[in-house]
C-alpha cells in the first residue's frame, strides 16, 4: 500500500488502539482537531482519529516496539491491518513546554497545544454565540467540551498566549502557530481580538501566525489583521450545498457561500495568493462533483481549499454519523492535488496555519 493510500486509509478508517501502551497523549474535545493523535508515517506527519467509534472498528492497530533507552524519546509502533505488519510509525512525544505554567498560574497545556510535529495551536476564545443552542450549532463542532471537562479555559490573554508561544518555540522547535475562535457576538466575528492576540505575540518571538474566524462586517480588518502581525488567513466554509450547511450548521448557514467568496477575493488582496485557506469537510453530504467545483472556484481565486475527512466526534450530534470512505477521499485528493501544484499554491509555500502542517489531511501528498 502507498503511503497516499495507508494516510487516507488510515484518516477516514482511524487506528484502533485496543491497548495504549505507545504512552503518547491524544486530544479528546475542543475545536478540533478532536479525539486524534498524531502519528508520523513514512517521515510525514497526520493527525489520525483514535477516540472516535469508527476507530474502535478500524482494522488499522498498533503495537508498540522496544526502543533502547537512548530512543525512548520518540515512541516508535508496529502498524498493522487486520493482525498483519504493513508499516512503521513514530508518536511525536509529549512537548516539553506543557510541563509549564503561566505567570498567572494556569498550565501551558490549557493555553495552547502542540498539533502535528511542530505547529501550535490555540482556540482564543473558547465559547461561540451558537454553540449553546442547537437550534444554531454546527452539528460537528465540540468547542465546549474540552472547557466542560477543564481541559482548557474560556478566554486565553494576549500576554498568556504570548508567554507560552515563547516558550514553545525555544522548548520544542515550534514553526508557526494556528489561531482560531469560537464566534463572539461582535461584527467584526474574533478579528479584533485575533489582532490583539498576534500584535502581543509577534512582540515576544518571531513566529509565523495563521487567525482563523468567519467573514467579518467589515473586510477592513483584513488590513488590520495583517498590520498586527498575522501572516495567513483561514475562514472555513466546512460545507458548500445549500440543504447541506443548513442541516450541520444551521446558524453558520446564514453566512451564505457567496458573502464567503466574496471575503476570499478580499482576504486573497491583503494576505496574498495562497495564504487564505478554508476547510472543506468531505463526508457531510456535498457531493464529490460539489467540492470538486468549489474548490476550482477557490484555486482560481487564491484560496487553498483544505479539504479533510469528516470526523464523527463524541459529544457532538454527529458522534454517529460515518466517515467518509476512504476511496471518496483518494478520488477527492486526485481531482484536487494537481489543481494546487499548477496554481503554485502548494502547502509548504503557505506561511502558517492548518494548510501548511496538513496532518489533517493526506491532501499536500497528492500535490506533486
């Protein structure tokens, strides 16, 4: 099997850890990525789902090998599908940094987390003006169980952000940082707290940041978002179809595709070809012809559609509904890969953010 095949195999099907004995934390919650961990296969790195009831039945398990004591720090495992060996793969071990705690006193761990091998990531404000109301709430989304459950806090200060960025560059090698946010009752949607947050990083370490929020009222802030210091720009579509964003995300709904476009092309002036992206979640019910077209629409306007794997999260409404199959995605990547290599917006020319790390998704590896 291919390494393109064995990640999105292993993406949409999870790996099935009957005994976790790799000693390596997982994520379970929050703004996503949720109930994964991240696994280097063939020296790239994915963020595979392990929490999930798709992954209680994957054939995809793990044992882990004997390393000598020199090796421990990297915990390496025997992959297998259905009993046989077919890969090796590592486990990034456990970030030094989040063995800190702020000035304040909370826990780095609380603060922001290491995704992938390299990339930290933050949800700044951890509450959304729909989560509460399922009348309103994106179906996929467990923003606040990682709060429910103490695993994080509501609202991350500038400085505390700051001091832990610092630090998880100069502990762990960190090469850019992911900044997202529930959506706050404000017009400009999180971009004015986004600002505030990358103007007190950027003062503390030279770190390349991607904000993520909804269109703001006002594409203004694009310009003001840029001059605080962020260098990329993610606003996630998540889905195209009419009938289907106003199932899963009744709320989000009401910003139609085209007031999305529209911020694109604006986004797209500021920040620059291929450094705005969106997540498209394949396995909602857009079809693949659908997110096929949308994502032509978006190359040609500068936008990277990042296109991922549903993953059913436990908390959420969707917890049962199933991943996508594997060859949906194959064919997916295939129609997109190429189209991103010919526009010259690969992912590692992307400055920072979701599309750059790409663990996500087995999208960068179809590019070349």
């Amino acid at each position: 099997m291919n390494k393109q095949r064995l990640i999105t195999e292993l993406q949409s099907r999870g790996l099935n850890l009957c005994r976790d004995d790799l000693g390596v934390s997982g994520r379970k919650g929050g703004a996503g990525p949720s109930d994964h961990k991240a696994a280097i296969v063939d020296g790239t790195t994915v963020m595979v789902p392990v929490f999930t009831g798709t992954a209680s039945q994957s054939p995809y398990s793990s044992r882990a090998i004997p390393q000598p004591q020199a090796n421990r720090e990297t915990p390496t495992a025997t992959l297998t599908k259905a009993g046989e060996a077919i890969a090796t793969v590592q486990f990034p071990p456990e970030p030094e940094f989040y063995s800190l705690t702020t000035a304040d006193g909370i826990p780095y761990r609380k603060i922001a987390l290491l995704h992938g091998r390299d990339v930290l990531a933050t949800t700044v404000l951890q509450t959304c003006i729909r989560y509460g109301d399922r009348d309103t709430a994106c179906q996929f989304c467990a923003i606040g169980e990682s709060l429910a459950s103490g695993q994080t806090i509501a609202r991350k200060t500038p400085e505390q952000l700051a001091e832990v960025a610092e630090a998880a560059v100069r502990l762990d090698g960190v090469k850019h940082l992911v900044m997202t946010t529930g959506t706050p009752n404000g017009r400009d949607r999180g971009a004015a707290y986004l600002a505030d947050c990358a103007r007190a990083i950027k003062a503390r370490v030279n770190l390349p940041i991607q904000a993520q929020c909804e269109p703001p009222d006002d594409f203004v802030w694009f310009e003001r978002m840029k001059a605080a210091g962020i260098d990329s720009l993610g606003m996630h579509l998540e889905a195209v179809s009419a009938g289907v964003r106003a199932r899963i995300m009744p709320g989000k709904a009401e910003v139609s595709v085209e007031t999305y476009m529209e911020a694109f092309a604006a986004a797209v002036k500021v920040f620059g070809w291929g450094q705005v992206s969106t997540y498209l979640l394949a396995g909602l019910g857009d079809s693949l012809e659908t997110l096929v077209e949308t994502s032509d629409r978006l190359i040609a306007l500068g936008v990277y559609p990042f296109v991922v794997p549903f993953v059913p999260i436990s908390g959420t409404p969707l917890a049962n509904h199933p991943a996508p199959k594997s060859d949906f995605m194959y064919s997916l990547y295939e129609a997109i890969g190429p189209k991103l290599q010919a526009a010259g917006m690969t992912s590692d020319s992307v400055k920072a953010g979701c599309a750059k790390c790409g663990a996500c998704s087995a999208l960068s590896t179809f590019e070349s």
